[in-house]
C-alpha cells in the first residue's frame, strides 16, 4: 500500500505528476504489460521507493492517468452546465466519446483489452457526475423515486460507456458529435424519468 503522504503537497503533486508523465511516454512505446516499475522510475528519473510512495503498481498509475485524464476532458465538456438537460446529457456523452479516442490514442496497441479494465470505474463516474445535477430534493422524496434515479442513472451511464466505446472501437466512421447527434434521441428515452 501507498505510503500516506499529504495530497496537497506540492511536492507529492511534482512527483505524481513526473512519474504519470513517465508512464505516458513509456505507453507510447511499449505495451502495458512489458512496462516495469523500474522503466517508470527511470524514466522519471526517481528511485522505486519513491515510485512505490506515491503508487501501490502499474496498475493504480495507469488507473490514476486514466481518471485525470477522464475528469480533465468531462470537466472541459460540462463547464457551465448546471442543470442536469438534453444539452448536459449530450455534453458528458461527447466526453465519454472524447475519453476513448483519447485512450485510444494514448494507449495504441492495447486499447481493447484496457477499455475494458476500467470500464467499471469510468460507468461509475460518469453516474456520480449524473447524480450531481439532479435535483437532491427530488431524489430523496421517497425511497422509490432514489431508486429509480439511481437506476436510471446507472442505465444512462453505462448506455454511454458503450456506446461510445463501440464507436470508436470500430474506427469512427463519423465524428463525435454526428455520432452523437444521431445516438441522442434513444439517449433522451432512457433519460426522461431524470429529466421529468
């Protein structure tokens, strides 16, 4: 386990930053598997103890990479939305089309097979963002109407994730927003028990 240290810490903030840089570059050039925490460390130019004080394996920086890098370009979409509507809905799907290609991209030779690994975290970020526009009054007027939020939710996040995964897993034929211009009306029929 990763050794507690002060997240605020420009420092900690410095070296995390070094070491997933380090990582980037090396997935450029090398597949995941045959990338060693001594290759991230040196790349880095650090030592694996401080490599191991900031993260746990490879695993978790590649995890940490992937969740920046999905925050970063579903914050740049959602930027000034603050209701949850169509527009928003659209918003975070053409985020989650922006994050695979980016994948995609930064992760050439390996894209399918890390889709997949953490494809459960990113379905239960893009529910929690969701979660964050609906109206928390509504949500907890009753034990049902939670439920069907939430499953609602659940519903959309992953019908976005999968969606926009088999986009781009199959080339993009056609760029995002037409993609999703053409995709939002079955979207907003899932959709309309949040918006209602």
């Amino acid at each position: 386990m990763a050794i507690n240290k002060n997240e605020a810490d420009p420092r900690v903030i410095r070296t995390r930053r070094l070491l997933q840089d380090a990582f980037a570059s090396l997935i450029q050039e090398k597949d995941f598997e045959s990338i060693t925490v001594r290759d991230i460390a040196e790349r880095a130019t650090v030592n694996r103890a401080t490599f191991y004080a900031h993260f746990v394996d490879k695993f978790e920086i590649l995890e940490a990479r992937l969740m920046d890098s999905f925050m970063t370009i579903i914050n740049r979409r959602i930027s000034g939305h603050e209701v949850l509507n169509e527009e928003t809905i659209q918003s975070i799907f053409l985020g989650v089309c922006d994050f695979h290609k980016s994948l995609s991209t930064m992760c050439k030779r390996r894209y399918t097979s890390l889709g997949a690994v953490f494809e459960i975290q990113i379905k239960e970020k893009i529910q929690t963002i969701l979660l964050s526009f609906i109206d928390k009054d509504k949500m907890l007027s009753s034990p049902n109407a939670q439920f069907l939020m939430n499953t609602a939710t659940n519903m959309l996040s992953w019908g976005m994730y999968g969606a926009a995964y088999a986009w781009n897993n199959e080339g993009r034929l056609i760029n995002a927003e037409s993609f999703v211009k053409q995709t939002m009306p079955l979207v907003m029929n899932g959709a309309k028990e949040l918006l209602g």
